[in-house]
C-alpha cells in the first residue's frame, strides 16, 4: 500500500460529463467484443432466419396437406366436371387388394345384366375388366359380402327391373374423407357421381333403345373465397419468436454473468463507474442489437412470402417483434441475484412464469388475454408478463391476414379493432403500450436489485439507497450512517476483545482510538482504520447421510492503525493473516463486520463516501482482471475513460503508462496472448491511472 507523493493534480471529470464519457467508453467496449467475438454475434442476429425458416416448412406441410382441395383456394369460376369416368378401385386410399371397382344387384334379370356390361365397357377413358366386377341377386347378398369384406370395393349399385318402361336403381357408396400425404379423398366426387352418371346413362339408353344416345352431364361447384388455412405463424409463431429472443438472451446472460463473475465489473466499480453508465450502455448495446435482430426477422418472413409479414404493415410488425426482445431484454434482472445458484435457478422460470410449459401453445395465453370473459384485472396482470403479449400480437396480426383477400393491420389502424377480430378486447397499439410500459419497469428493476441484492462478496445498500441525497449529489460520506453499504451474511458471534503483544501496536491503538473518540480529524493522515473487524460466518453442508455445519472465521480483528501521507505501508503476515481482506474492506469490495475506516475522511462504510473514495485511490487486486478479447491499450484507454480523465489527455496518459510498465511494443496485442508477468504490469498501469492520492497493491509482483 503505497501514499504517492503530491505532484500536479490531474484534473478529473464529475458529474454528467463523466457520465456521459462512461458510456461512450463502455458502448465501445461492447462493440469491440461483440465485433471479436464474431460467431455469438452472428448468432444473435441470425438465430432468426432459423427459426423463420422452420415455420416455412411448417407452413408449407400445412398447405400440401389441403392443397388437393380447391377449398382453401380463391376461385371466381371453378373448373366443370365433365362425366367423369369410373375410378379404377385401386386409386381409392386404403383399399385392398384384390379390390373391385363396383358391386351390383340384381343379376336375375338379363336386361340389367346388358346395362352394366355396357357400364363397363362405354367407361370413358378405362373400359372395366369383368373380372373387377363382382354380381349379386339381391341387395341383402351385396351388404353381407360388404359387411365381410371392407375396404375391397368403393361402392355398389342395386338395380330393379320392375316393367318395361321403369328401372329402379340404388346406389351405395362410403361418405367418409379421407386424407394421404397432403391430398384428400371426397368419395361423393370420386365415387359416388361417376357410378350414378355412368347408370342413368345406359339405363336411359336401354329404355329407348338406342345405344348411341349422348348423355353428358357436367359439374360445377359455386364460385367462392379461399376458407382459412390453419396459420404456422398464429399457432407455432409464439414458440420460435420467443426462442429467438431466448437466444440472444442467453447471450446477453452470458455477458453480463461473465463480468460478474470474472470481477470484471467490480474491477470497474473500483475506478469510479457508474451504475447509471453501466446499464444505460448495456441497454443501448442490446437495443441497437434487439433491433437488428428484429429488422431481419421481419425481413426474412417477407423473403419467404408469408401473408403475415407481406400484408400487414412492416412498422407494425417490426415495432411488435422490437419491444418484445427488448422487454425479455429487461427481465435480465433475474441475472443480477449474485449467487450463482439463485441465476440458474431463475433462468428456466423466466419465459415460463406465466405458464409453465405451455409454450408449445398459445391457447391458454390467448383465452386469457384476448377474451371477455375475464375481468380486466385479470388480463392486466397476465399482460405484465411478454410472451402474453406477443401471443396476442401475433394472434391479432395473424388473424387480420387469414385469407389471401384480408387487408391486414396497417400503421393508422393500429388503434382500431384487427380485422377479423370479433371479440375486439385489445387492438395491436394497446400490446405497444403495455410492452413499453413493462420495459421501463423490467430496467428500473434491474438496477434497484442490482443495488439491495448482494454480490458474490455479499456488498449490498440500503432497500431505500434512493432516498439518501449523497448518492444523488456525491457530497457527505464522512459517516457510515449515511447511505450506508450493508453486509449480507448471516449471524456471526461477536469478535474476540484481543490485547496486542507489541507495545508499538498498543500505542497507536491508543492513539487511534483516542482520536476517534474526540472526533480529531489529523490533515497528515491519508487513512485512518478504527476497530475494523471481518467475520466470516459459518456455513452448513448437507450431504447425503450427514450434515456439516463449519465455525465462523475472524479474518480481521479489530484493527486501530494510521497511515500518514507520503508514505510506503506494507502489510507483511504469512497467507491467511488478513492482507487482502484489510485491502478488500478498504476498497469496498468486502463488507466490514464492524469498525470503520476513513480514507480522506471519508467512511468505508458508506456507499456516497465510497464514491468518493474510488475517486482518489487506484487498485491493483490480487488476481488480474482483464477481457481475454481487449489489448492493453484498450484496456487503459476503457478505465481512463471511466476514470474521469478528460478526452484529450487520454492518449497521451495511456502511452505513458505503458512505456512505464515496458509494454508499448505490445500495446495493441490481445491480454489473452500476455504471460503472466505481463498481465500483472498491465494491472499495475491500471492502477495508476489518474495519478490516484493513495495506489493499493496487493501482491503487485506475483
């Protein structure tokens, strides 16, 4: 621990100018590692043409299955059918073989037997062998032989020659549709109206006797609109557009986990950052990256021509897609629990809260949202969560381009009904307001928990640190009741009252204390350490067949010690004495248990004091803290930006701090690529960035 020597003070920036100066430097910084981390990139932007492509074959399957039937097609003057000839009964789905391609009644009389032979032969395009047709006497004979031989024949007739002028006749086919590989089977038309043509036509020409009589007859259905086809997008859209979000939100997880977990952000907190600076990069980064992600989505569903993207209004359908990632953008405050094991547990629930696994449909989501028989409360509260809305959005969107003819949503009518939308209990600019509105909630949540929920060090403030007017203003700090920084453990025994062996120790505990106690406030003394006491409590481990319970640990003891100014401080002690903890305490990294400390007369204890503090001290900590994708250079031109130092000296101060640590030929190289030793001078040129009034090094030579 070292006290520098006065030399002219470095001028450095406060208040929104410094603000403002962060959150360039952070925003560069997440272009530089976004840019050199290409593929997770490239995923996050592209994730969607995927998964858009995925409900084009779902689509596509959905259409070739009804793509046989002219129902699902627009048609203003339908094809005639005309006398179409009788199927060969091998064409019918499902049949056995041997089949034949009609049955008939009515043997006992020679005239009917003429009839159906000329059936046979006169078929138009296909004459009927004899053997595919089988005769009977009586109608109770064919439904008996039906009756034990299903599926061998698509249909049967029954004719009665009752005198010389009249000809009865039946006809017996199965009504049921059936549907293979995408096409359907109507037995009325394939079946059933052959057979009737094919015997009203030769019964007519054996009635008047002349074979060559013409008896044509054709079909034709009415002129009509395509019906609704059943829509990827309304039913299987709410799961891929929610895993698009899921994956860029795994990435930003990711990020974010990482810095905490690498310290990296507490390396930065140390240099003075800013919260405000901090989230508002993060968000602007993600949004600028949400908003890609959306732009292509909604291009790639216009590349592949779905009635969807290409009828309804491209605003409209990019404003939806873009305020939904950024909602899920903002739920990211689960992330900011600091115990790992907490994050993981709240990642599964987040895209779940609202209904556990029904993410494979929409239904129980849109019954709920889109519905009037649920009260307004009810659908307020289920509208809090996003993949509520975006169900509604898309089902509203989609329900508007049902059929090739719909208009679709455009911009001026966001505020009215969808068409199509009977119900009309929400329209498409009223899911914009609640996805704004959560948005806000979600990133003004995330910073509050990120303040009152501990780190991994278990430092956290007061739930209301907001209403403390120095965490606004930067002034007071002195005392540690003023917004103070709170320590999350559980309970500990108190601290052992300890008697120092050394007379010199004793001393200036007796000095400190008594300085203290009288509220004297010595001008050449740089840090002033007053009873300071780190406990560490006690943990239960519960295994399998038994249960460890370990005993709480006093790494600091009550420590009463000066350090005057312009001066080398060394703490000395064998591992496990309390050095990096005292320097922790100090650099608010680690919650005190008790005591205090005044650096500059400002407390360690207190959140707007220790915002002071990080103004005026520079940090090399025990292990290097580095991006792996950042040079050094980068890494200095990143903390002087945070640091405060003005734009123009920058440059200027970075090369000198690398010429100092004999790392300019290797400025511009990657600290992944950097031994050890030199991560270390890096971390040391850190350090001394803003020539700080007080360095800390601990262990800078290791």
């Amino acid at each position: 621990m070292k006290k520098l020597r006065n030399s002219p003070k470095m001028e450095l920036q406060r208040g929104f100018p410094l603000l403002v100066q962060q959150y360039k430097a952070l925003l560069f910084k997440n272009l530089l590692l976004s840019w050199r981390n290409k593929r997770s990139t490239f995923l996050q932007l592209f994730s969607s043409l995927f998964f858009i492509l995925l409900i084009f074959l779902i689509q596509e399957a959905i259409e070739s299955r009804y793509g046989s039937s002219s129902s699902f097609q627009t048609d203003t003057d339908p094809r005639p059918l005309v006398a179409p000839p009788i199927p060969a009964c091998e064409e019918k789905f499902y049949t056995k073989l041997p089949c034949f391609d009609f049955v008939w009644s009515g043997n006992d009389s020679a005239r009917i037997r003429e009839i159906v032979r000329r059936i046979r032969e006169n078929n138009l395009g296909r004459p009927i062998p004899a053997e595919k047709v089988k005769a009977f006497r009586t109608p109770d004979e064919t439904d008996d032989w039906l009756a034990n031989n299903p599926m061998y024949c698509p249909g049967a007739l029954h004719f009665i020659d009752r005198n010389a002028t009249v000809i009865s006749y039946g006809l017996q086919t199965n009504s049921t549709p059936l549907a293979k590989r995408g096409n359907f089977e109507d037995p009325t038309f394939k079946f059933q109206i052959p057979l009737q043509l094919a015997a009203e036509r030769e019964i007519a020409r054996s009635l008047i006797g002349d074979a060559s009589f013409s008896w044509v007859v054709s079909l034709k259905e009415f002129a009509h609109p395509a019906r609704e086809i059943l829509s990827a997008v309304q039913n299987a859209g709410p799961t891929f557009f929610l895993a698009i979000a899921m994956f860029s939100f795994v990435f930003q997880i990711s990020a974010l986990v990482t810095e905490k977990e690498l310290k990296l952000r507490q390396a930065m907190t140390m240099m003075g950052l800013y919260d405000t600076a901090y989230w508002l990069s993060w968000l602007t980064w993600e949004g600028i990256i949400t908003l890609l992600s959306s732009l292509l989505t909604v291009l790639f569903g216009m590349m592949f021509q779905f009635d969807f993207f290409l009828h309804n209004s491209f605003a409209v359908v990019f404003l939806l897609f873009f305020l939904f990632q950024l909602n899920m953008v903002g739920r990211i405050v689960c992330c900011l629990f600091a115990r790992p094991d907490l994050r993981l547990c709240c990642l599964p629930l987040l895209p779940s809260l609202p209904h556990p696994p029904l993410w494979a449909s929409s239904s129980l989501s849109l019954v709920s949202f889109l519905s009037q028989d649920f009260s307004n409360t009810y659908r307020n509260v289920w509208s809090i969560f996003p993949p509520n809305l975006l169900a509604g959005g898309l089902n509203l969107l989609s329900g508007a381009t049902e059929t090739p003819q719909d208009p679709g949503v455009s911009w001026n009518g966001r505020m009215r009904c969808a068409p199509n939308d009977t119900e009309c209990v929400v329209t498409i600019n009223d899911i914009y307001i609640w996805l704004v509105s959560t948005s806000c909630l979600w990133f003004v949540l995330a910073i509050y928990f990120d303040n009152v929920f501990p780190n991994t060090s278990g430092v956290r403030k007061s739930l209301l640190y907001f209403l403390n007017p120095g965490y606004w203003t930067g002034k007071g700090g002195n005392k540690w009741e003023e917004g103070s920084m709170c320590s999350c453990l559980s309970s500990i025994p108190p601290s052992e009252d300890i008697v120092p062996d050394d007379e010199d120790v004793q001393e200036e505990e007796s000095i400190v204390k008594q300085q203290a106690a009288e509220g004297i406030v010595n001008t050449s003394i740089a840090v002033q350490i007053r009873g300071l006491v780190k406990t560490y409590a006690g943990a239960t481990k519960i295994g399998c067949c038994k249960c460890k319970r370990t005993s709480p640990y006093h790494a600091l003891k009550g420590i009463w010690l000066n350090f005057p100014k312009d001066q080398l401080f060394c703490l000395l002690g064998p591992n496990g004495a309390g050095k990096t903890t005292a320097i922790n305490c100090l650099t608010g990294i680690t919650p005190v248990t008790g005591g205090d400390a005044l650096i500059y007369g400002y407390s360690i204890r207190s959140s707007t004091g220790m915002s002071n503090i990080r103004r005026m001290i520079g940090v090399c900590p025990q292990f290097d803290i580095l991006w792996d994708a950042l040079s050094g250079e980068e890494h200095l031109y990143l903390f002087a930006s945070i640091k405060g130092l003005t734009p123009a000296s920058i440059k200027s101060v970075a090369q000198k701090l690398l010429a100092e640590v004999k790392l300019t030929d290797d400025a511009k190289v990657r600290s992944c690529s950097y031994s050890g030793g030199m991560k270390r001078r890096l971390s040391v040129a850190i350090a001394l960035i803003g020539e700080p009034k007080l360095l800390i090094l601990d262990e800078p030579v290791s």
